[in-house]
C-alpha cells in the first residue's frame, strides 16, 4: 500500500458521511447525472463546441470542445438535482427517511467510486504527457490497477475524447 492507495481511501470518507446525511434518492440522482452527464457531454461536446466558435473567434478548438464538455455536464447534473430534490420531498412525506439514508450510503461509495475512477482517467491523460507520478508507484498501488480498469470499462469513449 503507497500514497496513492491512501489518498483513494481519503476519498470515501466524505462519501460515507455524505451519503448517511443525504439519503439514497440524492445518490442514485447524483450517479445517473454523473453517468448521463459524461455521456452527452462526450456526444454532444463537439456540437456545442462548434456552436461555441462562433462567439469565440480564435480560440482553439481543442480548449473549446473541453469547455462545451464541461458546461454540459454542469447542466445535466443541475438539472437532475433539482429532479431529485422533488423526488426526496416525496419519500419524506411517507417517512422512509432512515431506509433512504442508510442506502445512501451504499450508493454514495458507488458514486465516489466512479468520481475516483473519473480523476483517473483524466490524471492518466495528464500523466501520460508531464510524467507526474512513475509508473513504477501507479502499479506498486494496490487500488489505483483496478480503479483505473474499472473506470475505463464504465467510460470507455473517455479515452478516445482525452487521447486524440
């Protein structure tokens, strides 16, 4: 076990705390916009990025189609929050509050663990080129091997976007 495995455990932390505190439907809300959010942003980035030229003459396409990603994501995830929250409302009035929080817990380990294996993901592109981290250490880790495989499993057009 190196840094890098610690730094992943730190990472669930907060997660476990989140996910008792805001409950199962907030989780399940919060993995689908994550999940659904990468996938448009990844469809529709080059759309939006095109769209996005016109109002930003000069400016390179490749900063473009991340910023039209990125703004993507951000919308999908607003917008199912707000979902959510009419959703929670609803199971609070049938006072199933301590069933949704304890499976929120179990779904906020799942949504961190794709957080994490998003972080990889772009830390593998940026590693790749400025060689921050040796990859003697990324596979002395015990964790970092199979969170990188799972994340590419999960978000596999994440490698064609970031490896162009």
């Amino acid at each position: 076990m190196n840094i890098i495995d610690i730094i992943i455990l730190l990472c669930f932390v907060p997660a476990i705390i989140n996910g008792l505190r805001k409950g199962l439907i907030a989780q399940v809300v919060a993995i689908i916009s994550i999940i659904l959010g990468v996938w448009l942003s990844f469809k529709f980035s080059s759309l939006v990025s095109g769209w996005m030229a016109g109002w930003f003459d000069g400016a390179s396409p490749a900063i473009l189609n991340i910023v039209a990603f990125v703004v993507i994501l951000v919308v999908v995830i607003f917008a199912l929050f707000a979902l959510g929250k009419i959703i929670e409302a609803s199971i609070k009035i049938i006072m199933l509050g301590w069933l949704n929080r304890l499976l929120g817990l179990l779904f906020a380990l799942l949504k961190c663990t794709l957080i994490i294996g998003l972080v990889i993901i772009m830390f593998n592109s940026i590693n790749s080129s400025l060689n921050l981290v040796s990859e003697d250490t990324l596979s002395g880790s015990v964790l970092y091997p199979p969170f990188k495989e799972m994340a590419y499993s999960i978000f596999p057009y994440l490698k064609e976007l970031l490896f162009k």
